[in-house]
C-alpha cells in the first residue's frame, strides 16, 4: 500500500482541522453552523421544553440553538415550551457585582483586622457585626437598612 496516513484513494485528511478549535459555540442542530444563542433543556418529568439564554457552559444534556430555530421551536404534543427571556447583548457585570467583587478582595486583603475588632462568638470564631450566620467560608450579612 505504500506509507502509513495513506488508503487506495490518497492521503487520510481530516475532516477538521486539529489545530483550529473556534470558540464560538454552535447551533446542535444538524447542518446548522450558525452561532448558538439560546440553549434548550428537556424537563421530561413535566413534559416541558425550556428554552432560555445561551448557558455559561455546554451541557451534555442540553442543546444550544442558533436564533433561527430557536424562534421555530415546536415541543411533541402535550409538551409546554416555556420561553425564558434571551439576552439581546453581550452579558456584562452589573454594578452589584463588581461591587461585592471589589468588597471580596478588600475582605481578602485584612488578614488580622477582624481579630483584633471583631466580637467573638460562642464558638470562639471572629465575628462581624453585621454578620447573622456563617457555613464554612460563606457568611450571611444582616441588611444595612435594619
């Protein structure tokens, strides 16, 4: 036959090139190469569709769909499709969240503050005032406005 990669009809090429992976996330559907902006679950207990803003992460469960047929869903017969609201732009962090990021890294930046002005609860562990209850690293903070 001749040398290895090769067959009767001439080198093996690859039907994708492996050193291109795009990042752009793809419509599941067959022959669709348009880029995915919704993602679809089944919830076959309550024989619901749910189709919703694309996912953080692609699920192994789930569908990512392109505009065009996202918009031509149908569900089988009996079936609900329940629509949630699509982004219409890019998602981008909302003041909120840089916020309690900022506050996060600030909290993270005193190492032995707390100790020394903190109040101690019954436990012996350092407290914050405003602090309500706390589970491992995450704590409950009571409201500023009570």
């Amino acid at each position: 036959m001749g040398e290895p990669g090769e067959s009767r009809r001439g080198p093996l090429k690859s039907a994708v090139p492996s050193n291109v992976v795009s990042p752009v996330r793809r419509c599941s559907r067959t022959a669709c190469g348009r880029p995915a902006v919704a993602t679809l679950t089944y919830v076959y207990a309550d024989s619901t569709a749910v189709l919703g803003p694309l996912a953080t992460y692609a699920e192994p469960h789930c569908y990512d769909l392109c505009a065009e047929h996202s918009e031509r869903l149908t569900a089988p017969r009996g079936w609900e499709v329940v629509r949630l609201a699509l982004d219409s732009g890019p998602a981008r962090p909302s003041g909120d969240d840089l916020e309690a990021l900022a506050n996060a890294v600030r909290e993270a930046a005193r190492p032995q503050e707390r100790a020394a002005g903190g109040t101690h609860a019954p436990g012996g562990r350092d407290t914050h005032p405003m602090e309500v209850a706390r589970r491992g690293h995450l704590r409950v903070l009571r409201s500023p406005d009570s």
